[in-house]
C-alpha cells in the first residue's frame, strides 16, 4: 500500500509533464503547417523535389 504513495503522485507528475509539452509544442506553432510534407508530396511540383 506504501508503493500507491509514490505511484500517485508519480504518475500525476509525468501526465502533467507530457500536458506541458504539448502545449508547449502547440504555442511554438508545431501544427502551423497544413501544406506540410503530407499535401506537398501530392502536389508533383518538379521544382520541390530534392536535389
């Protein structure tokens, strides 16, 4: 029952951590880019292609 005292607050501890970053990741505009390499690839544009 003693380990439930460390686990707890543990576990509230790495969930708000991974809240943290992600809204870290929203605020530094991580999903500003919707013509991202998904729609890119689509457009067959020959002067996007790698060199």
């Amino acid at each position: 029952m003693n380990i439930m005292l460390v686990l707890a607050p543990l576990s509230v501890l790495i969930a708000l951590g991974g809240l943290a970053a992600f809204w870290w990741s929203l605020k530094s505009g991580q999903y500003d880019d919707p013509a991202g390499d998904a729609a890119r690839i689509l457009a067959g544009d020959p002067d996007d292609r790698p060199l």
